[in-house]
C-alpha cells in the first residue's frame, strides 16, 4: 500500500482495507493502482475516471441517498464525463474517419 494511503487510512482509525464500504474499496484499489505505478497512462486515467462516473451513478439510482447528497455530485460528474470525452475524441474521430473512408471504397 502507497505511504499516503497508509498515512490517510491512520488518520481516519483505519486497520484494515476490510473495514471500508463497497464505494470505498473501489476507490481505494483505484488509487493504490494509481499510486503503485511509476508513470500514468491514458488508459490509467480513463479507467479511473469511468470508475468515478460509475460510482455517482449508482449513488444516484440510490434511494436512501438524499437528494442534496446526489446533487453534490454534479460538478465531478461533469469533470469525469469531460475528461471521458476529452480522451475518447481522437478514437472516435479516427473511427467515424474509418467508416467514411471504408465506405467510399466500398462505393
């Protein structure tokens, strides 16, 4: 485990990744991931994202969350979305460039 999430869970009274909810651990494995690696790549950054934007979604298909809760998670939804967008413009350019040109050969 990466010495800032030692440090984080030692702070909060945390022994044990145990010891931490459903939408906790999937952070937590997404960050240490994050951390344990040397470089970031795209993908890392792509997958982390799409975790997060997961992860508001079904707090929002969440009944017993309240809805000034659900709200708070608008503006990071609309970042992680954005950043999706932004990673996955150029692959799906490049398709839309593919089928177009697949197409006129096929004419």
């Amino acid at each position: 485990m990466h010495s800032l999430l030692q440090r984080l869970f030692k702070k909060r009274g945390i022994e044990s990744v145990d010891q931490l909810d459903d939408d906790e651990k999937v952070n937590f494995n997404a960050w240490n991931a994050i951390l344990s690696k040397e470089e970031l790549t795209i993908k890392d950054i792509e997958k982390f994202c799409q975790s997060q934007v997961d992860l508001i979604e079904n707090k929002w298909k969440d009944y017993n969350v309240l809805n000034n809760k659900k709200a708070e998670c608008i503006p990071y939804h609309t970042v992680y979305k954005t950043l999706l967008m932004a990673i996955n413009s150029p692959r799906s350019a490049r398709e839309q460039c593919e089928r177009q040109l697949l197409d006129l050969l096929n004419k």
